[in-house]
C-alpha cells in the first residue's frame, strides 16, 4: 500500500515538473486565450443593443436573450472557460488512441501499474499547474468585467455545490474522453469520433452560449447527454439559474455520470487488454 | 511572367496529385472543414432566432440574411487563405528552423515566391464553394424580400469579386511577414495561433467595435495597423448593402479606398520585412 502511494506520488511530482518546463510560453498562451472573448464581448454588445426599447442611463442594457442579460452572459462565458480549465482534457483520447496503435500501452501491462490511473495522475498534476499559472490571467479577466457579476458571490452552499460540480466536471471529462481512447483497441481510428463528439460538445455543452438558447426540441438531448455538466451546468449554478431541487438533482445526476463513464472505462481496459497483441520491442 | 505562372501550376498539380492520393483523408478534411463553418452558420441561427429584431448592431443593417453573407464572404476569404498560403507560411518557419531555406535561395527565381507556393491543400477548397453557396443563397432571400428588396448589377458583383481579391492581398501580407518573424524568433510553434487570434477580429462586422474607448482602438489598431478589418467588410457591405434602406452611407466610398490603399501598403511592407528577414538568416544547417 505505501509502496504503491509513493509510486503514484513520485509520478504526481514528475507530472508537476513536465508541465513547469514551458512558463513562458504557457502564460502568454493563457492571455492569449481571452482574445476572441473580447470580440465575441463587442459583439454580444451590439447584439443586445437591438434588443433595447429605450435609452437608459449610462446606456445599461436590459433586453434578456434566453433569460440572461447582456451582462449575464459576459459572466456566463468567463465562468464557462472556468469549467472548460476542468473539464477539457486536450490530447487525451488521442494520446491512449496512439499509445494503442503503436504498442506504447505495452509498456503499462509489463509494469504493475495501472495506465488509467496514471494517466489521471498525469492530468491532475497538469491541472493545478494550469490554475497556479493561468490564475493571474483569469483574475485580471474576472476583475476587468466584475461590473457584469450584478448578483456578487454566491452563498456559502451554492458556491460549495459549484467547487463540487467543477470538481466532478474534471473527473467526467476525464473518463468520457478515456473511454473513448480506449475504443481503440477495437477500432484503430478514432478521430472520426472525436469529431462528432466536439460536433455535440459545441451544441450540447453550453461553452459557445447558453443552453436555454437552444430551440425547445432538444431539451431532451440536453437532459439526456452528459455534455452539459463540462461547461454549462457549474456555470449556471454559480450565476444562480439553476436552485432548489433542481440543484441537488443535477449534481447527484453528475454524480452518475462520472460513475457511468468510470465503470466503462474499466471495462474497456480489461476488455481491450484481452483483445491486444503487441509484437516486437 | 510566363515562368512563374508555370512553375505555380506545376505546384498546384504536384499538390493536387498528393492531397488525391489519399483519397479519403481528402474527402475527410473536406467533411471536417464543412461541419465546422456549419457549426458556426447554426450558432449565429441560434442567436437570430432569439427575436425577431436581433441584428448585429443597432442600426446598422446587418439583419439575419445581410449577416450569413458577411459570414459567407469570411468563408470565401477564409478558405482561400488555407488553401494556398496557411501550408506555405507553416513550412517557411520550419524552413528557417532546418536550415532547409538555403535550397530555396539557390533556385533561380524569386524567393518569396518560391516559398509563398509550393504546396496549396485543396482539401480546404470545400468551404470556398460552401461560402459561394450561403453567400448566393442569402443574396437571393434578399433579392426577394417582400419589405426591402436588394437590386445588384453586374457591376458591384464584379467589384465584390475584386474586393475579395484585394482582401486576400491583405491576409497573404500579414501572414508571410508573420511566418518570416520566425527567422528572428528561432522557431514559430504559436504561428498558427497568433493567426487564428488576430483574424479572429476579421470575422465580424467592423460596427461592433466602434464604440468605447478600447472597442474603438481596437478598430483603429485592426483597420490601418494589422489591417484586417477591411478584408471582409468591404466586400460583404458591397453585396449585402445592409444600409440600402436608409440610401446608403458615404463611408462606404472611403472604406473602398482604405481597402485598395492598405492592399497595396501591406504587401509592400511585407515584401519589405520579408526582404529584411532574408538578410538576417543565418543557414542552420551545416
């Protein structure tokens, strides 16, 4: 047991140091990332400019697209690329996708380790580096559009229901996109399902725009598909749409998603290790 | 002349013969590179279909039908770029970084042309025809409109042709004097980053940003500076013209001549700095 937490320990630290090797350039990549939010700002408020019966003062904005002002959906998207720091895993399927096609995933059934919880080692250590460095850029964001939080901070229990929510948007990201680098093992080329699953992430998961602006015939896709717990769910939790019941059920939903996608993966890998063959050295 | 007109078709095929040589790869690149500017033409659906009156901007024309051809005429430009020039700028830094320029350099012909050309993705070509498709069909929705026909004449589809051309002057300029930076900056890896977070401006009606201190700094700095703002808005404003109703506006004339003016003013400066560039290369190989 302590032989196997100091492995996963040491790996941890290893991850952490992998991730420090390019400050730089990561920090000017963080900045960089709020570029297109600035247009996609400058737009929203032209937008709702059109929505404006009557001058008001200060020009405030007051028309409502989807039950979010204008200033609403400048902190919707802010929190969105929050969510999005948890819950997006570049690389991943495509990584275990490789490392089945080209032998490396030998490499972890010589060794009495296992690759999906190495691999979710690997990504938490790259996580808290991200946050560490990217948390000046966020703040300088966050602060700069403050005025657009008009409801403050939430409560003690909402913001507590939303670190959890953040927390098990990473584990769900995490698994979905494992398991589906894990079908590899069956179907060498998995970038056509990449494909259409950043096709319904677009749509379904609410990091482009809010999901009530979806037309009313797929609400049902929503509530039936994970998709919405990666970006829209926390997000909305934070600005305070989603309350009372709604809340608790949404999270022990997220709770089941992230048991679903974890349980398939398990039976992916045993599955698939049965099924490879590795040649050569 | 006539050499280099030869030597770009024999580029052109050679790539040709490539990019066709796996076939579905091919038929793949375009189906992703469509699904993605119909995800974009469904995400601005979604946003017009949220009221009756939505526009981008008040009183500034670009209603649903004015917009999907501003959004068809970013296509145009879009996937002219990819096609012949995004690969090429790509392969200039990696060139540098090699070493491999040096081979360029040797060859008896212009060397900015030389690395402007060699390799053109077809595949990119499919959203040239989907945006000639939307833009088409838009301009043809308008051309019906029961309350505020559009009336085009031969001459201003011809100059919309012409306005894209100088747009794509614009874009050629800014990307090779990006790419040649590489020579300065060792290797270029954010290229194609620093690209797509520029020309992210592009892509939107250039009313938005006149407003606010920073909205218009923004414009000044995207109009005369990195002056991709004209790109797209000359030629959508040519076809759509979302001001027809109100008889037209009088900048439309000066955008004209800052689109021509900063065509001709971008490519200099850039055969400048790739020029510049050039006599600062050092051959990495041995």
């Amino acid at each position: 047991m302590w032989a196997k937490a100091s492995t996963w320990w040491t790996y941890f630290r290893v991850s952490l140091e992998e991730r420090m090797v390019y400050r730089g350039d990561f920090i000017i990549g963080v900045m960089m990332r709020f570029l297109p939010f600035a247009t996609q700002v400058f737009m929203y408020w032209a937008i709702f400019e059109t929505l404006q019966a009557n001058e008001q003062p200060e020009g405030r904005l007051t028309g409502e697209i989807g039950g979010f002002t204008f200033y609403d959906l400048i902190a919707y998207l802010l929190l969105v690329t929050v969510t999005r720091a948890f819950s997006s895993m570049p690389g991943l399927t495509s990584g275990i996708s490789n490392s089945v096609r080209n032998g490396e995933v030998k490499k972890y059934l010589i060794q009495p380790i296992d690759m999906v919880g190495f691999m979710l080692i690997q990504r938490v250590a790259h996580k808290l580096v991200y946050y560490v460095m990217a948390f000046l850029p966020f703040a300088f964001w966050f602060y700069l559009f403050r005025d657009c939080f008009t409801n403050g901070i939430p409560g003690v229990e909402i913001f507590a229901v939303y670190l959890l929510s953040l927390v098990l948007s990473f584990l769900l990201g995490f698994f979905l996109e494992t398991c589906m680098g894990l079908i590899a093992f069956w179907y060498l080329e998995v970038t056509s399902l990449t494909f259409i699953y950043m096709l319904f992430n677009f749509f379904l998961s609410g990091h482009m725009f809010p999901l009530t602006w979806l037309p009313g015939e797929f609400e049902w896709a929503v509530q039936a598909l994970p998709f919405q717990y990666l970006a829209y769910f926390p997000a909305a939790v934070f600005l305070g749409k989603i309350t009372g019941a709604a809340l608790y059920w949404g999270i022990v939903v997220q709770i089941a998603w992230v048991f679903f996608f974890f349980l398939l993966s398990r039976l992916l890998w045993h599955r698939g290790v049965k099924r490879y063959s590795g040649f050569g050295g | 002349m006539k050499t280099y007109i030869q030597v770009f078709l024999t580029f052109a095929r050679n790539s040709l013969v490539r990019d066709l040589s796996f076939r579905t790869n091919f038929l793949l690149q375009c189906v992703t590179s469509i699904s993605w500017a119909i995800m974009n033409w469904a995400f601005f659906k979604i946003i017009f279909a949220q009221g009756k009156n939505i526009a981008i901007g008040k009183g500034t024309g670009w209603t649903e039908n004015e917009f999907f051809i501003f959004l068809g005429t970013v296509w145009i430009i879009n996937a002219i770029v990819q096609t012949f020039f995004m690969p090429n700028a790509q392969e200039f830094s990696e060139l540098i970084r090699t070493g491999n320029l040096d081979f360029a350099l040797l060859k008896p012909i212009d060397t900015q042309f030389l690395v402007s050309f060699p390799r053109l993705n077809w595949a990119s070509l499919a959203n040239f025809f989907l945006g000639i498709v939307v833009v088409v069909f838009y301009a043809n929705a308008l051309m019906h409109d029961a309350v505020n026909p559009l009336s085009l004449s031969v001459f201003q589809v011809l100059s919309y042709i012409v306005f894209i051309g100088a747009g794509v002057v614009i874009m050629y300029s800014v990307m090779i004097s990006l790419a040649a930076t590489s020579v300065w900056l060792g290797r270029n890896q954010n290229l194609y980053m620093i690209w797509f977070y520029l020309t992210n401006f592009y892509r939107y009606p250039m009313e938005i940003y006149q407003r606010g201190v920073i909205g218009w700094g923004l414009w000044g700095f995207f109009s005369f500076v990195v002056p991709v703002l004209v790109v797209a808005n000359v030629p959508a404003r040519t076809l759509a013209q979302p001001l027809r109703e109100s008889g037209g506006n009088r900048w439309e004339n000066w955008l004209i001549l800052l689109l021509f003016t900063m065509a001709l003013v971008s490519l200099w400066v850039s055969r400048r700095v790739f020029r510049w560039a050039l006599s600062s290369y050092r051959s990495a190989s041995s």
